[in-house]
C-alpha cells in the first residue's frame, strides 16, 4: 500500500508506493493526497493512460468532491501538450486518424511528383498501397521512441531505411509549416526541454507533491519524459511518489475456479453468449455496476452487436464513447469540405459533407461503422458545429448505471477501490487476443552494433513481445476481480482457428442462450447513383489476375479494383508469396548450391508464422509448403538451372503502338514473371 508521508523527509525526496491491484494502491494514493489538504493544489499526478486518468478523478470527486477540482491529474502526452503550448502558441495535436490522413496526403503528393524515382528509389510502387501506410506510420512512431529512450538520434539502416529517414525528415517538416505535432513527437520534445532548461508547464507545475502511479506500465515513448519530470520534480525541491504495481503471475492457475471458459459454435452468437452470461448473474442479484464486458480489441460490430442483444435481454447497458474525429473516414470527407472552399466561406455545411457522402456511398456502405460516424458528423454540423468543432464532438456520454462495455486497459483502471464482481472477455481466439503481427514489414530493422543479423538474434521477437503484454494484462485484469468473482472467456473459433492460448486451461463452461424474437430485416435501400467516374483518366493498367476476375464475374471486378472494396489476402495468398521467396532465393543468380538439403533450409530461414493471423494455419500451411517444395525439387532434379532473372516486372501497351505513333497508349498490360532462363 501506499506509505503516509514522512514529516522528516526533506524536500524533493523519493518515495515509493508498491500495491498488488491498481484500484487498491490508487484508493490509498488517493488517501494520502487528500490527507494533504493545506498543499492540495499544488499536486500534481501522471498516470500512464487516459482511462486510468479518469478512474483517478472519478476516485477523488468520489471521496473529496471540495478538493478533486484542485489536485490536477494528467497523461504523459497531456503534460506534454501543456509544455509545447506554453512556448508555441496554436499548437495543435494530431490523432492517430489525422495522422493517417496526413501522411497519406504527402505519400500521395510525392507519388503524382516529378522526383518519386529520387525520394524512393525502390517502393515507389508500393507508396498508395494501405498496407504500405500502416507500415509507414507505424516506423515512424517506433523510431521515434527509440531516439527518445536512448537520446541519441538512433541509427539509419541502409536502402529502405535511408529512404523511410528521408521522408521522416520531410512528414516533420510539414508538421512545424501546419503547427502540428503527433504524440511520439510531443513526447520527445517535451523531454528534450526538460533536459535543457526549466520551463513552466502552465497549469500542471507541482509545487508540493508530483504522484507517479504505476509507473512500471509506462511505454517507451513515455518512460524517458516520466524520468525527465521526476528529475525536475527534485531539482524544485518537491516531493515524488512513485506508484509500481506488485508484479503478479503472468498466467492464471488452472485450478483457480473464478475463470472459465464458454466456447460458441460461431462468431455471430457472441454477442447472445455475453449478454445471457450478464443476465444470468443479473437474476443472481448481482449489481450491474461491479459488473464489466471487456473487449480485449476494438470491434464496431460486435459492439453494434452487444448493444442490440442488451436490448433484447433486457441488460442495462453503458457504451464507451468516442471522439468523432478518430475516424479516417470522416476525416476524409471533412478535408474534402475544407479542400473545396466550403469551410472558408460557410454556408449549408451539413449539405457539402451530405454531398460528398452520395458520392462516396458506394464504399461506405458495406462498413457499418462508417456509416453511423459519418451520420453523427453529418447531425453536428447540422446543428450548426463548424468542421474542427464536429470532429471534436465526442458520442453520446457514458451515463447512467449498467453493465460497462470496456477495453481491457479501462477494465483493470477500475475507478472504484471495489473489485469487480463479474467480468465477460469476448473474442478470446488465437490471433486476436493476444495479438499477432500478421502484416508483412516493407522496411528492415535498423542494424544492431556488433550483431551478424545473418546468423539471427537471440532474445524475444516482437510477436513474444506481443504476446506477453497482453499476458501480463489478463493477469492484471484477474486481479481486479474479487477473489469470489467469477471470470467468463467466450471464445467462437471458425475452422481453422484455435481459442486463445492465454485462456488454455480454464475449465470449459456450458450455458443456454436467451432466445428472443427478432425483428425482421429491413428492407434494401434503392440503388445509389453517382456521377463521379470510377476510372478518370480512362486508361487502365490491367493485370492477368484482374482480367480473369472481370472474365469471371464484372461485378466482383467492380467492387475490387474499382471501388477498391478488397479483403485480406488470406492464409493461402501468404504461403504462395512466402514459398515465392524461397524459390527465388533458391535460384538466384549466382547461388551453385541447388540440393534438397538447400531448399529446405531456406525454407527454415524464410518461414514466417507470424504472417498468419492463426497458429493453426501456420502449421498446416508449413506442411504444406514442405510437399510442394519437395515435389518441385524432385521433378527439376536433373534439370541444371540457369536463371539470368527472378520476378521480372514487366508492362506491355495495349493496342500495341504504331511504328513511329506518339500517342500514349490507351491501356497498359502489366505483369511479373517469376524465372527467366
């Protein structure tokens, strides 16, 4: 528990508060800075994440409502944000979906410039692609953190590295033209200033106490600036408490009967499953607010979902909330607005963004999500938001008293010091939770000094990385349950997926579902029509693949390549590109060792299980691979290769140009061959 204050100390000295469960260290840190009522507003207290920021004011209205309103509490990037705006007036910060929005419009600039072939030299095919986007904003957050935890500047690997350094510095410089900063950005100038000088934070300047709480879950972006401000903390000669939570085991016991296990014939019943869960401990007299449904990874339909189930059942429900302007799609019509003029010069606002929503139909209806936050833009402006004020605008509050639909970080920063009573954890399947890297990286790491990355690395990988943070969460959360609490997993695994292994173990539970009646279906809305041309420029590049798709099916084609309506590549698709690479490292121009034992082993090398979402697939898939390669080699056996190219691109015009003709072709065929002889 958390220590009383010594009157002896001296000033700036360092204390520290260890707990086994963050509601009870946060009951008694709250406890003590209360206790503190004559320097109350003066104290200040970070903590790791936002929710665990509100269960702290929630905490402290609860106990001392006089006093909550002077004791500040904030997050790293908060602290952050309120030193940048001290000395940069106007400064705004970009969220994850302005983010994306931004890096993608210069990506996209760069790819329609004369210099593309000098600012990327070799993935300048790949720059639209949005697998491409994700692996970009991921690097440059990484690479970020890695300068802030060793404040050297980190180190630039050769190639593609060089390349995504480049654009570092160019998204950076874009960002000090528009006055924005991303948070991997805010964190890290923050820190360097704290080093440097000591400027005023205004309004979150500690003159008495500075409470650090858990700060053994802070990341890596976040952990050099908490160092930084303890620092400055002492050097005012002001207080610090340092909150660690107690370490706890890393998996439940099998034996431990709170935790339980409900396994469902399909992912469409998970919802049902839950919300009967939920009204059977209901009737059992159980309070609904000690009661929690967690969804370890955001899904908008399975909230959807929980939501009309809840309301079939009869189950008080409280959904989480969120900012309207966090998602891409609403930042796209709302740069569409502002693009045109139409923000500028006023006006039917809600009309312009109902335009582009007509025009854009097509593609936001097959996602529901995208249809309900574009509807609740589009409501805010009618009521007469502007655009920076609609996107703001969060949804409807958490109000009321119910079962609380929550992510796994809000469960285990429960507010109350009360344990939860019972606590339902959907979507427990391999690949979801825990979480897997399943994209493949289009950048290589940055070289370690004095490692021979040929001969690999020892250590964890970032897929065990993955996995035991959210181990160590689980187990954070089970400690948020009383010790009489019950704990049900759901899992609904489709063929070839397997349950989630952080769950192997518990005891398998059966339960009847609440069966109510359903309303019918509604009925198809009238087409959508739209005057804007799918392919403008009227010229087509059109691969072998797409013309088979067209050949079998125009409308299929339709949705994939000119609406852009495509889904995942699938476990198939990733072993055919993974034994592609095989083959092409095995008959490389230049390699003289062309036996069994040789193709296997790059097989070995090459094999990436992490690439698919299923530990199942993987495996299966990895069999596979091994009889196709082995039957490959057994039928070339006697054939001596000489292989001059390995997947050769290639474009050819179509119709064929005239001798001496000047026009641009009309199509462009275009394609990759896999071995020339």
């Amino acid at each position: 528990m958390a220590e009383a204050p010594d009157p002896h100390e001296p000033p700036g000295s360092l204390r520290t508060a260890v707990s086994g469960r963050p509601p009870e260290n946060r009951a008694a840190l709250v406890h003590m800075v209360l206790a503190e009522a004559d320097a109350a507003s003066s104290v200040l207290v970070l903590t790791a994440r936002s929710s665990s920021a509100r269960a702290w004011r929630d905490e402290l209205l609860r106990r001392s409502p006089e006093l909550s309103g002077f004791v500040r509490v904030s997050t790293p990037l908060g602290f952050a944000m309120a030193l940048l705006r001290g000395k940069h007036e106007g400064v705004k910060l970009l969220h994850l979906a302005q983010r994306r929005s931004l890096v993608a419009e210069l990506l996209g600039s760069e790819a329609g410039g004369e210099h593309v072939a000098s600012l990327w030299p070799t993935q300048r095919r790949f720059l639209l692609g949005p697998s491409f986007l994700d692996e970009v904003l991921r690097e440059l957050a990484e690479r970020v953190d890695a300068a802030t935890a060793d404040r050297s500047g980190g180190s630039v690997a050769p190639g593609r590295g060089e390349e995504l350094a480049a654009f570092m510095w160019r998204y950076e410089a874009l960002l000090s033209e528009r006055s924005l900063v991303d948070a991997p950005r805010a964190l890290r100038t923050a820190c360097d200033r704290l080093w440097v000088d000591d400027p005023v934070v205004d309004g979150l300047d500690p003159a008495r106490c500075l409470v650090v709480d858990q700060r053994n879950v802070f990341g890596p972006g976040a952990a050099p600036l908490i160092d930084a401000v303890i620092a400055r903390a002492r050097r005012r000669r002001v207080d610090v408490v340092v909150s660690t939570t107690a370490s706890a085991p890393l998996e439940a016991s099998t034996d431990d009967r709170r935790c339980s296990m409900l396994r469902v014939h399909h992912p469409a019943l998970e919802a049902d499953a839950a919300v009967s869960v939920v009204r059977a401990w209901l009737d059992a007299g159980c309070e609904p607010m000690r009661l929690a449904i967690v969804l370890p990874r955001h899904d908008a339909v399975l909230l959807s979902e929980l939501v009309a189930s809840s309301s079939r059942g009869s189950v008080p429900l409280v959904v989480p909330g969120v900012r309207v302007g966090d998602h891409q799609i609403v930042n796209e019509c709302a740069r569409a607005i502002v693009c045109a003029g139409q923000a500028r010069r006023g006006g039917d606002l809600a009309g312009h963004a109902y335009s582009w929503w007509l025009s854009n139909a097509a593609s936001l209806l097959s996602d529901r999500e995208a249809v309900e936050v574009i509807s609740a833009f589009i409501r805010a402006l009618t009521n007469g938001d502007s655009v920076d004020a609609a996107l703001e605008r969060p949804s409807p509050p958490r109000v009321g008293h119910g079962v609380s639909v929550l992510s796994l970080d809000e469960a285990i920063d429960r507010p109350s010091d009360e344990p939860w009573h019972g606590v339902v954890i959907v979507g427990c399947v391999d690949g979801s939770f825990p979480r897997r890297r399943v994209r493949r990286p289009w950048f290589r790491p940055d070289p370690i000094p004095g490692v021979d990355t040929g001969t690999g690395i020892d250590g964890p990988t970032a897929e065990d990385e993955l996995v035991d943070h959210d181990r160590r969460r689980l187990a954070a959360l089970l400690g948020a349950v009383a010790p009489n609490g019950s704990v049900v997993a759901i899992a609904a695994p489709v063929g070839g997926v397997l349950p989630s292994p952080l769950i192997d173990g518990w005891r398998r539970d059966e339960l009847s579902l609440v069966r109510v009646a359903s309303t019918p279906p509604p009925r198809p809305t009238t087409d959508t029509t739209t005057d804007v041309p799918l392919f403008p420029s009227g010229s087509l590049r059109l691969s072998a693949t797409q013309l088979t798709t067209f050949e079998d099916c125009s409308w299929r084609y339709g949705f994939e390549y000119a609406l852009g309506l495509r889904g995942a590549g699938g476990a198939p698709a990733t072993a055919g590109s993974l034994v592609h690479e095989v083959l092409e490292s095995f008959l490389c121009a230049g390699t003289s060792d062309h036996s069994r034992a040789r193709l296997l082993e790059l097989l070995e090398e090459l094999w990436k299980d992490h690439e698919f979402p299923y530990t199942a697939q993987a495996l299966d898939y990895r069999r596979r691979a091994e009889q196709w390669l082995g039957n490959w080699w057994q039928f070339f056996r006697d054939t001596a290769p000489d292989v001059r190219l390995t997947e050769h691109r290639f474009e050819v015009p179509f119709p064929p140009l005239e001798s001496g003709a000047v026009e641009p072709p009309a199509h462009t065929l275009v394609g990759s061959i896999d071995r020339i002889d």
